[in-house]
C-alpha cells in the first residue's frame, strides 16, 4: 500500500513518450510535434545513407579527397592549382573525390576527367550554392552531413584542402582530430596557399600551443602547407593505398 507522501505516477496516456526532442532544418516544418516513429524512420534512412555510401566506395581505388570552397569562381588561382593537380594526379591512376559541386570540388573533377581518371563526386543537398557539377562521372547524394562527411573521409589515402569556408574548415578539423587521436591512421593531409593558410598556422603556434598549451608540437605536424600543385603532388603521389576505416 503507497504512503501518503509517495509521488503517484502520471496516466500513460499523459506521457509523452511517443514524442521526441529531434533537432530539425529550418526547411522542415517546426509547428508540428516529432514522434517517435519519425526517429525511427531517420535512423533507417541514415542507415541506408552509410550502407549505399560504403558500396559505391567499394567499386573505386586508390582515392585522393580534395577540399575547398564552393564559391572560388573558375578565374581563381586555387581553382586552377586544384585542375592542375587533379589532373596530375589523374594522370597517375588516381581516382578523385569532391563534394561534388562547384568551386575547387568543380575544379578537381574537372582536372580528374580531362586526366582521364575516375572523378567521383559525393553531393549533399543544400537550400544554395550547391549542385552537381559537369566533370563528375559517378555520384551519389547525401541527404545527411555527417554520413556524406563520413563517405568523403572513408577510404581515401590523402586529402587535400583548398582555401574554403566553414565547410572547408570542419572537414579539416575533423580529418585532424581523428588522425591526432589515433582513431585514423596517419596519412597526408595537405593544405594548399600559404597565403591563406599562414594565419591560421600563426594563430595555433601562438594562441593553442604557446600562450595556451591546448596542443602539443607534434600535432602542428599533422599536416603539411604548400603553395602549389607540384608540392602537393610531391607530398602525396607515392602514398600506399589504405581500406576502408
């Protein structure tokens, strides 16, 4: 027999069980509630988004990912250091991968075809900037970030990284921070334009590892910075080819 004071659980019909605190895009509608059979039908389509993305990545080798903004017009010097280098590479047996839209992705892809090497783009739908560009020979779309982001870094043996934006920035963090925790294995990683690029490396010798010691010496080694393709090259054409993580 429950005491007085003892809490009285609510009716099962007031719990919202059935509901979920599930973080939705600013183009889906925000008034309705999400239930947990929505959840449920995002983990599946997230599921098939890795099992689709693994298996078109099964049917290419020797992969190199190239990072950079899409906004870089055809005019920029980045946009042709990254055709030059695709196009070397290319030349080379290597398959390239971008996101798949314009600006260096457009670029590589290019540089890749006219190489008459695999040019591969992994797409992700976005409300602007973002379409598939021309010199991509195989595609795939990605509905979800993090399961494109995890198909661009699954099995490629380098990645190289125009100047770019927030996007640019958290692919690069992100290939940093599993190499740095071991949770990949250490392979180059390649930051092309000195230019662009020297800011970001003074910052971190000074703010994160001298004034802060938020890291430590080594990991300022991680990467590599360049300012052309030839270096570039130089730094990844003779990299073993690695599986899938």
């Amino acid at each position: 027999m429950k005491k007085q004071n003892d809490p009285i659980s609510p009716p099962a019909k007031e719990l919202p069980h059935r509901l979920c605190r599930l973080p939705r895009s600013t183009t889906e509608q925000q008034a309705s509630p999400v239930y947990l059979h929505d959840m449920t039908w995002r983990i599946f389509r997230i599921m098939a988004e890795f099992v689709e993305g693994f298996e078109f990545l099964s049917q290419t080798s020797r992969e190199i990912t190239f990072f950079g903004s899409a906004r870089l017009p055809s005019t920029s010097r980045w946009y042709k250091e990254a055709e030059k280098l695709a196009g070397m590479l290319g030349k080379c047996g290597f398959t390239i991968i971008t996101g798949g839209g314009p600006g260096i992705m457009e670029a590589a892809n290019k540089g890749a075809t006219e190489a008459g090497a695999m040019s591969v783009g992994l797409n992700i739908e976005l409300p602007r900037e973002q379409r598939q560009n021309e010199y991509v020979q195989r595609g795939k779309g990605f509905h979800y970030f993090f399961t494109r982001k995890v198909m661009l870094s699954a099995s490629s043996q380098a990645y190289i990284y125009f100047p770019g934006g927030i996007g640019t920035l958290n692919e690069f963090f992100e290939i940093i921070e599993l190499i740095q925790t071991e949770k990949m294995q250490r392979i180059p990683v390649v930051l092309v334009g000195k230019e662009f690029w020297s800011g970001f490396m003074d910052w971190s010798r000074k703010a994160l590892l001298k004034e802060q010691q938020l890291v430590d010496e080594e990991d300022l080694h991680l990467f590599h910075i360049v300012d052309t393709a030839e270096e570039a090259f130089d730094l990844v054409s003779d990299t073993p080819e690695r599986t899938l993580f």
